[in-house]
C-alpha cells in the first residue's frame, strides 16, 4: 500500500465509519466502492466535483452536476463510452452522506441496508442495479480483502461489529481515536483479551500449521494457494495434509507459527465466509514480518525466563510463540500435533503429559498492552506434574478438591491474572476446566472455560468458588450467541431481514453472526441467515 493509498484510506474511512452508525451502511463497502469508483481520489468527476461513487444525476436531483464521460455495460458483454451527468458536491463529507442517502432512500437496496456480511453487501449493491459492470461486486470485495477495509466495520455497530464475530470479548481498539489504518501502537489489544483469543482457537477451531497462511480457511480457492504459496507447503507430504483437510465442515484454517500471532491482531475471527478468516492485512498497526524479526521489535528482550509475563513472544530461531501463564506456551508447529497448541515452557519446567520445548529468549510485543502479571512460578509444574508453590497468603478453603483436568462449576465472578493477586477482572460463571493448580495461594486454580458452558473465566480464581459440576448444580443451558453449536432445518435467507430465501438445509452449524430481534438474526458457518426460533442450541 502506497503512503497516497493509505492516506485516501484513512480520509474516507473515518468517513464511511461515522455514516454507518447512521445509515447501516458497511464501512468496508462505503471506502470500496469510493477507491473503485474515484480511481483512489484521482479522477476528473472527484477532482473536480468532490463526487466520489459517481451517482448520477437524475431529475429528482436538484443540486450541482458535473458533465463526465464514463463507461457502461448494457448487455453484460460489452462497454460503452457515453457522456453523463453526474451529482457534484461541496466536500467528500457530502458525497458520502448523499452515497447513503441514496441507499437508505431507495427501496432496491434494501437488502444492502444493515447487512454486516461484506460479501453478501457487495453482491446485494451490485443486484439492486448500482452498477452495469457484470464484475463489480467481485472488484469490491477483492479490494476489501486486498486493504484489510473490514478493520473500519468495527465502529459500525456496539453489539456486533462487522467481520469481528465477539467471540471471547473486547476489541481491537486502536490508539487515541485513530483510524484503523494509522495505530502504530497505544491503545493496543490487552494481553488478556490475546491469550483469550489464542485459547479459544485453541479451543474451538480445527488448525493445521500451514507456512504463510494466517488464518485462512482451507476451502475453495484457498486449498491451492496454499498448496502453492511457499516451497514447504509444495512439499508432497505438506500438500497432501492441506488436501485432506479441505472442505469440511466445519472448516480447517491454516496458520504458521508467526502468522497465528499476526492474525489474530489483524482481527481474525474464525470467519469461515471470509478468505482470511475474517483478518484483515497489516491492520491495526501491526506490519507483515516474520518470526526473526518480531523478536527484534519486543522491548524488555531477555534470556532469563524468572520474570516473563503472560502475553510475551518467546522466541527460537525461526519460530515465534506467546506464553499464556502457567508455565506454557501456545504455538503453532508441525512438531507435536501439528496445528495451533498449548505446549510446555521447558525454561520454566515440564509439564506432565505435555509436549514442550525450550526457548532462547522472550519479550513484550509491541502491539499488546501488558495488563497481566506473573511469577512464572505460579501455575508452573515441575518434571512430575506436581505444582509449585508460590507463598503469599495461604487459601483457606481447606485441602483442595480437584485436580488438573477436571471439569468443574465456576460460581464466581471475579478472576485474576496470578494466584495472589488483590485484584481482577469481572467474568461469569459456568463450567469450567482446571488447567492449573498453586497449593498456599489466595487464588489456587486456574480455570479455562468451557465451551457452551456460560462462563467467560480464564484466569486464577478461588477455592470456594468452585463446584464439582454435580454437587453445584446443572451448568446453565446453553444460549445462542457467536460461537454456538446449533441445530436447525429449514431455508437459508440472503439477509437477517429475511429477504431472498434460499437452497433448505438441515444439519449441525456453528453460529457466526447473531442479531437478537430481527426476523433471520441468526448466521450460520457463512452459508446464510436463519431465524433464531427454528434453531436448537446444543453447546
């Protein structure tokens, strides 16, 4: 991307961010059709008339017009050079305002109003008539993904912000208001909310290390781009992994060790309807680097393990990970199993029946805002499994119950980001899994929730805040939200609004989108809208 480039980004995205919490407009669509449209600002109809998506004059219109030549497309075939009059404004502000003016007031896009899919919004603009190009829509949307423009979608809705599912809480904010384009680092995700996000690929999504991919679903065109993107995955045996894992359902996304640290900063979100899992490229401030060299951008680098904190890059020669406290790492490798994982800091010591690995060095990140604390001591496990003790004050809940590996009820609301913390966040109760255990410490487990099971734990948390699942009672049933596993038969619909049934479908699918109110409000694993009372959450 050129400095004019972003710069033209940046202009007509704080633009088209603000309009759609107006309008319902997606922000991505907005700046798309603005680059295509304007030739990136250049062209005689801007330059000249401040008119930016080249909407023409009708009758009805009773402002300034600007006399252009432009091209069209009648019979789907061949383009046409013809002389028309087109809207003239007084600013960008005004053509942007007027593009979704144009929108909102007209009945044929109605499909192109609130819809939080860019995909489905560029086929729906395209549909309704807005251009005679036969391949607008996929223009369109190729520039959002090639400019990462979804990373402006986020400022379109507080409950659910375009191509950013919430998942497991919070946002990608960036620095002091600025545009998504020009963060270079204050204001960055929390380390909390990283490892959250790290845990729950982990946790809920299929993976397979795949070299310079970084998030990927691995269907349709992306199985041969990553078949021949890079010299190991054209290796025999890589290619044929990638192969056997395509096309299911739901779907395998590819990652490679440094790839799954910047995707998850560029705003991945498991989207499997989006080439890149709903990341965008070099967004948020964070560039496009390799392992080696995002070691060299960490402050506080060091060699002594004592004093890593939990959302810290560590780091060997070609390959990059993020501790998550405990004593382990999270990793993608094509050692072990292959995929994305929760491994051992051997620096700190083993743990049993656990893969694991030294490191040569760690540091902080510097697109993260280090919120957590740690004595890697505590949660650490020695060669046996045995945890370490790491003193303060003792837990007075008597001789502890569960071990690690259980599967527990958390009735809590609080947790912490080490076992003698004063202080932490709030979070909800549910199931649970211990993955952690520090005999003599104010907050001696270490809790992950489960999936369906209604909490948001992951942290340290008190001994008397946890149940056997039995003795405390049923977990909550499960609820529909993003990430739900539900039940449902019945047609698909172009829109949440319910416009443009589709093909019948009748299966298990994960939730993607959720819009709680509205006629089809939910989507599921990118195929399309459903209504929320035919469905049946399972997990």
């Amino acid at each position: 991307m050129t400095n004019e480039q972003k710069s033209f980004i940046e202009r007509v995205g704080k633009l088209a961010a603000a309009d759609m919490q107006k309008s319902g407009v997606l922000a991505s669509l907005t700046i798309a059709q603005a680059i295509l449209e304007s030739g990136w600002g250049k062209s005689g109809l801007t330059v000249k008339a401040n008119a930016l998506f080249g909407i023409k004059a009708g009758s009805s219109w009773k402002g300034r017009v600007y006399s252009a030549k432009t091209q069209e497309c009648y019979d789907g075939a061949t383009f046409t050079t013809v002389t028309a009059l087109f809207r003239a404004y007084g600013s960008w502000a005004e053509s942007v305002a007027d593009h979704s003016a144009l929108l909102t007031g007209a009945a044929r896009y109605k499909a192109v109003i609130g819809e939080r899919d860019y995909k489905t919004a560029c086929r729906a603009i395209k549909a309704a008539g807005y251009a005679t190009d036969p391949q607008y829509a996929d223009k369109l949307i190729q520039i959002i993904e090639s400019y990462g423009l979804t990373a402006y979608d986020g400022a379109g809705s507080a409950t659910q912000p375009a191509g950013r599912p919430e998942t497991s809480g919070g946002k990608n904010d960036t620095a002091g208001g600025k545009t998504p384009a020009d963060a270079k680092g204050g204001g960055k995700m929390k380390a909390s909310e990283f490892i959250k996000k790290l845990q729950d690929i982990v946790d809920n999504y299929k993976t397979l290390y795949v070299m310079g991919c970084f998030g990927a679903p691995l269907t349709g065109g992306n199985v041969s781009r990553y078949c021949t993107n890079h010299s190991y995955n054209k290796q025999a045996a890589r290619t044929a992994m990638i192969r056997a894992a395509a096309n299911q359902n739901p779907p395998v996304y590819g990652f490679d060790c440094v790839c799954l640290i910047k995707g998850v900063l560029w705003g991945w979100n498991g989207n499997a309807s989006k080439t890149y899992g709903g990341a965008g490229y070099a967004v948020n401030g964070v560039p496009d680097i390799g392992a080696d060299t995002m070691i060299t951008k960490c402050s506080g680098v060091s060699t002594d393990f004592s004093k890593i904190v939990p959302g810290e890059a560590v780091w060997l020669k070609g390959h990059i990970g993020v501790y998550i406290g405990g004593g382990k790492v999270i990793e993608c490798t094509p050692a072990f199993k292959n995929c994305v994982q929760v491994t051992a800091c051997l620096n700190i010591g083993a743990i049993s029946g656990m893969n694991g690995r030294k490191w040569t060095k760690h540091g902080k990140l510097p697109y993260i805002t280090y919120d957590t604390a740690e004595s890697p001591q505590q949660g650490a496990q020695g060669g046996a499994g045995t945890p370490k003790p790491s003193g303060g004050a003792p837990d007075t809940s008597g001789a502890l119950a569960f071990s690690v590996g259980d599967v527990v009820r958390f009735t809590g609301n609080r947790h912490y980001t080490n076992a003698n913390a004063s202080s932490g966040p709030a979070c909800k109760p549910g199931t649970a899994k211990v993955t952690a255990i520090a005999k003599g410490t104010k907050h001696p487990y270490h809790l992950i929730k489960q999936s369906g099971g209604g909490s948001t734990v992951y942290g340290w948390v008190d001994a008397a805040d946890v149940q056997a699942v039995s003795g405390g009672g049923s977990a909550p049933a499960p609820k529909m939200r993003v990430g739900a596993r539900v039940k449902y038969s019945g047609p698909l619909y172009r829109d949440s609004n319910g416009n443009g049934r589709g093909k019948t479908v009748n299966g298990t699918y994960t939730v993607k989108y959720y819009y709680p109110g509205r006629k089809c409000g939910v989507h599921v694993d990118g195929l399309g809208w459903v209504p929320e009372s035919a469905c049946t959450v399972i997990g």
